[in-house]
C-alpha cells in the first residue's frame, strides 16, 4: 500500500521523506490519525506500508531508485532492523537519513536514544534537520546452507534464548497477534531452552562454556526493555555485551526482573563486557538475532562500525 501526501503548492521546497510503516502494527491507527497530518503538514511525505515477512527490507533498498533525502521506520525493532538492513544492502552512494517512529511492543532502539511517537517531537527532530552520527552493528554469519552472509543491527544482536524466542515465534499463528504471540513464546522458551555451548573471543578475553543469553548491545536494552546495558550510548565506538552463563532457571527469572529495573546483576555466572569485535562460534547449530529478527548462524563475527548512519535523535 502506498500513499504519496504533501502540500501541492510547496512540494519542491519541502523535505521529501518515505515512511516504511509495519502494515501490522497494532498502533497504526494512531499514526495516520495523529502523527501523519502532523507530518504532510511540514514535508512532502510518502508512505508505504509493509504487507509479508521482509518487506520493510524490500521497500528500504528499492527506495535507492526514488532519491529520499529521509527514510523513516514507523514499527518496532524488526521493522528498524529491515529497513536498516535494506539501505545497506544496495550500497548507496550516500545514506540517506534515517528517522524512527515508534510504533511496536517494544520499542528498545527508540528508549535508548529518548524518541517517543509525540508527533511534536518527530516534526520538530526532522524540521531542525540535524541528525547526528550514529554507530551500528556489523555480523558476519552464515545461512542454513553455510553460506557466510552479511547482516547489520542498531540496537543489540544476540543467542541463545533471544534467537530461541524468535524461532519460537515463528511456528505460531499469526492470528494470535503479536503481542500474545511474543508471550507465549518466550514463555515456553523459558522453560525448554537448554543453554547453548559456545566460544566467544576478543583481542584480550575468551570464554568457552554455556550460555542462556549472550548479547551485544548498541542501545540499552531488548527483549521489551531488559536493561543489559543501561549505561551504552549508539555513538561510543564499542559493544556492551552481557553473560549469562547456565544460571538456574528460577534465579534467572528473578534476575531478569533486576534488568527490567536497570540493576547490574552481582553473580560470578553474570559477566558484562566491552569490545569493537567478537568473535562467536559454537558446536552446534545456533541461531543469531538481531531486534527480533533472525540473521544467520554461528560461526559469527561481530563488529562495530562507528558513526555509520545519520539518525534523528
């Protein structure tokens, strides 16, 4: 679905922007109610809407042909993580920039860099017009049939119980919905998910041994604000990681809770990091994500890639 909008009179003078919204969400009411007239009240605005599984991906790359000056997520972390992975994927000669509106469950990206869907907000960000330099993720993993591929995230890619989360999600109808869906399935992923055996490795620290949750972040938290690395800012050159080794499962629980409230969790089975490059491998076949979505399989490689992208923020 696409939806070219804007002043007639002004259209060449105004700033050309495309929003990628998730056709989806359950929040899509508000944003053509309320943030959309917001928007065609100050720009020359195109919309196009998501309609299957990558499509945000899709619309991000072909909107090469189209010459945006801006490209807005309007969805959650998946859709933010499509569309990133789409201007990447065709090699612009240069980026456009990227705006957010946040329009998911979670929104982990958006909290990080303190971006709501207060359409004042967004129209004021986009009218000053001074996006600032912003870090992302690199991966360097492989697919099912082990054929190394590249994939990009902002906020925080992970293994063990997110990618099972993920995975889990998957094989659920989507008629639940995606909030009862995301329930469910980390519920049952709670109580089935065996740790994963990996090998992760930097220049100066290597750990070999089981994990639940392996995460490197650019933002602050995932998983509907789980805070593993409150602290991390998206233009500071490095990865916060975060360990959780095989905690019991009950003590894990209570201590997801202390990451919902921003606390550092005390326990030797814990173990936070920093670095600019991982390096991740494992025995067995073990999924990758990033902002919800799948990206590959280990063997991985993770890395930073400093001030990559303008970001209204």
């Amino acid at each position: 679905m696409q939806i070219g909008l804007g002043s007639n009179k002004q259209t060449k003078s105004l700033l050309k922007l495309l929003v990628i919204l998730n056709g989806v969400s359950n929040k899509k009411k508000n944003f053509y109610s309320t943030i959309l007239p917001a928007l065609k009240a100050n720009f020359e605005v195109t919309v196009k809407e998501t309609v299957h599984s990558g499509h945000a991906l899709q619309l991000a790359a072909e909107s090469k042909i189209e010459n945006f000056e801006t490209i807005i997520s309007a969805g959650g972390d998946g859709t933010l993580n499509q569309v990133l992975n789409g201007l990447l994927s065709k090699g612009f000669d240069s980026l456009p920039k990227l705006g957010v509106i946040p329009l998911g469950s979670g929104n982990d990206f958006a909290g990080a860099i303190g971006l709501g869907s207060d359409p004042d907000q967004i129209v004021s960000l986009l009218k000053n017009d001074r996006p600032q330099l912003t870090d992302i993720g690199k991966i360097v993993c492989h697919d099912l049939l082990n054929k190394e591929v590249t994939k990009y995230f902002i906020n925080v890619a992970s293994i063990g119980m997110g990618p099972a989360t993920v995975l889990q999600m998957e094989k659920m109808p989507r008629w639940l919905g995606s909030n009862l869906r995301y329930m469910t399935a980390i519920l049952h992923t709670f109580f089935t998910h065996k740790a994963t055996d990996v090998k992760i490795q930097t220049d100066n620290w290597k750990w070999i041994g089981e994990a639940r949750v392996w995460a490197m972040a650019n933002g602050q938290s995932f998983g509907n604000k789980i805070f593993i690395a409150p602290f991390s800012k998206v233009d500071d050159g490095v990865l916060d990681a975060f360990l959780a080794s095989n905690v019991p499962l009950l003590k894990f629980l209570v201590y997801l809770q202390q990451l919902k409230s921003k606390k550092k969790i005390i326990d030797p089975k814990i173990q936070y990091h920093q670095g600019a490059l991982f390096t991740i491998q494992s025995s067995e076949q073990t999924a990758i994500e990033a902002e919800g979505e799948i990206q590959g399989y280990l063997p991985a490689r993770v890395e930073i890639l400093t001030k990559r992208i303008s970001i209204f923020r």
